[in-house]
C-alpha cells in the first residue's frame, strides 16, 4: 500500500506538471470552479463522485451553480471521508455566456492519501473542447489508499448561484 500511495503522489506531481503546460496553450485564465463531493461509489476499477460546483468568474461576471458527476476508469483503493476540488479554469478568450461550461470534460488524474488526501486532476472539455480545468491546488480530503486512471467529468448548468 505504502508504494502504491508513492506511485500516485509522484503520478500527482507529473500531472500537475502537464496541466501547467497544458494551460499555457489553453487561451486566459477566465474564473474558478470549486467542487464539493457530495456522493461517492468506489468498485475498485470503476468509481464515480457527484459534486455540487460553483463557478466564480474573473470580472465583473455572476457567480453560476453546476452539478459534477465525475466517473474514472482505473485503479481506485481510496476511502476518502471529505473532498474539494478547485480548478482554474481557462478558455480561449474572456468572454463567455452563462452556462458555458456546461459539457463533458477527459483527462488524467492521480490521487494519494495516508491521513490527508491529495490528487491532481487536468481535465479538457466544455462547449467545443474550448476549456481547460487546471487544479489550482492539488484537491484536498482525509482518507487512505490510491488512485490512478482516466477521468469523465460531466458539467451541468444549474443556473446563477444563488
């Protein structure tokens, strides 16, 4: 277990590393989207989380609620018991409608946890693959175990937050 949690950390810090070089060429940096989980299920090598999201825009924009469902393919032994995730999210230029991120989302992920919780995730997708979601720390929990895969994140506009 002790190699698998090396193996995801260093798996953890390449992929951050990528999405630093992925949002380079990703366009500007629009806002932020924050993640909370709100229901998980863990098969071992399918597993899958539902959030409830809210996107806070760069600029004078209305902060906008989504719900997340996030289904990965891979190797999973985590028990985690909270989580956050908290993406930068880039487009090509400023100037997006409400509701824009609304779409499905791919890309790699790596988790680590032995007390608290770390993972990387740098996810591509939206209205015409036009988004880039870059961890803006790597997320945060408590729990144990690892993780290592292909991730599916699906953005649904629930409307302005309230």
């Amino acid at each position: 277990m002790s190699r698998s949690i090396t193996l995801a950390a260093a798996a953890a810090v390449a992929i951050v590393g990528a999405g630093a070089a992925l949002a380079g060429d990703a366009g500007v940096k629009v806002g932020a989207l924050t993640c909370t989980l709100t229901s998980s299920t863990n098969l071992v090598l399918v597993s899958g989380s539902t959030f409830d999201c809210v996107y806070a825009p760069g600029g004078d924009g209305a902060t906008e609620h989504y719900t997340g469902a996030i289904d990965k393919i891979g190797v999973d032994l985590t028990v985690i018991n909270q989580n956050e995730l908290v993406w930068v999210v880039f487009a090509p230029s400023n100037d997006t409608a409400p509701g824009a991120l609304d779409g499905a989302y791919v890309g790699a992920s790596a988790d680590a946890a032995l007390g608290v919780a770390v993972g990387a995730k740098v996810l591509v997708g939206g209205g015409d693959n036009s988004f880039t979601l870059q961890p803006a720390v790597l997320s945060g929990g408590a729990g144990v175990g690892a993780a290592v895969g292909l991730e599916h994140l699906r953005l649904t506009y629930a409307g302005p937050k309230a």
